[in-house]
C-alpha cells in the first residue's frame, strides 16, 4: 500500500481490488444517484471510510439540500466538491471536507487561494496534482492537507507530488494503488 495514495473508485470492480488491502479510505467517483446506496453500503461493509465526490454524482443536483439527504441517508465520511457553500455547510453538519481547485492560470491560483480562506476546507485537492510548483505554493500558503490528483499517471509523478508538499494523491489508475 502506498500510505500516500488516496485510490478515487469509479465502479465497485475498482473497488473490488482494494479489498484486503492496507487501504481504509475511497473517493467514490462518476456514480450515477442509483447506485449510491448499494455501492456506499459494500463500500462500508469492508470496512471502508467513503468520501463523496458530490460534484461527480449522476442525477444529484449539488445545492445544500442535497447535501444534507446525502448525509442523513448515506453518512459519508467526508466529501469533496469545487464549491465553497457546500464546504461551509459539509463543516456546520461535521462532515469532513476537501475543496477541489483547478490551477489553470495566476488568477485562478488567487481565486483559489481567497476561497480556502473563506471556507476553512480539512484539505484541498489540487488539479492537476502535476504541477509541484503550485503543490508547494498552497502548502506554504494555507494550513490545510493539499492532496495532488489529476492527470497523475506515473510513480515519480506521486513522489514528486508528495515531495513537493501533497499529503495525499488521488489517483483512479489502478496500477499506482500497489507497489510492484
């Protein structure tokens, strides 16, 4: 197990592979609102800490209403979405949460940069998790855990992304969730 690798499973024959692993925790992506309870209850069942990437669920309008039936019905532990009113309403319901930013230019940075300090997120997850320059600039500048994910497809891009700062790398390649 890669202690650093947070696997990010798009179907539970992804998720399938993690069973008996070292693995306690899953970002659950692209699912369509149909599935949700059956995959979050196989999920749990092993034992494992779901986070919901609510911006990524079929036929779920992401407002604060659906939120919170989300997490009346399936109790994530965490989500993860790109808007500051659901974090600040995931905190108030003591969900845990991470702030997913897009680093495309210098404003975007700035942007990003003005909406974690307004927000308060557990940790923020950094596209694309490539770029160790920006990795670094957000580990200097906010006091919360910067994970790397997007476009990350090699083991030295991992290790640089940890190197540069992430806490964790969100990755759906299978083959960067165990070691050879």
């Amino acid at each position: 197990m890669m202690k650093n690798i947070l696997p990010a499973v798009r179907s539970l024959r992804d998720f399938e592979k993690l069973i008996g692993s070292e693995y306690d925790e899953v970002v659950v992506l692209d699912i369509h609102i149909g599935h949700l309870e059956s995959h979050i209850k196989t999920i749990k069942s092993h034992g494992f800490k779901v986070y919901l990437h609510l911006d990524l669920i079929k036929g779920l309008s992401v407002d604060t209403e659906a939120l919170e039936y989300i997490h009346q019905k399936f109790k994530p532990t965490g989500i993860v979405t790109t808007r500051g009113r659901i974090i600040k309403r995931a905190k108030s319901l003591g969900i845990r949460t991470i702030l997913r930013v897009f680093v495309i230019d210098s404003s975007a940075i700035e942007k990003s940069l003005e909406l974690i300090k307004q927000t308060s997120p557990d940790s923020i997850e950094v596209l694309p998790g490539v770029v160790p320059k920006v990795i670094r600039l957000f580990s200097n500048e906010v006091n919360v855990d910067v994970i790397a994910g997007g476009l990350i497809e090699t083991m030295k891009e991992v290790d640089d992304a940890i190197e540069a700062g992430a806490r964790y790398v969100t990755t759906s390649n299978r083959k960067l969730w165990f070691r050879d």
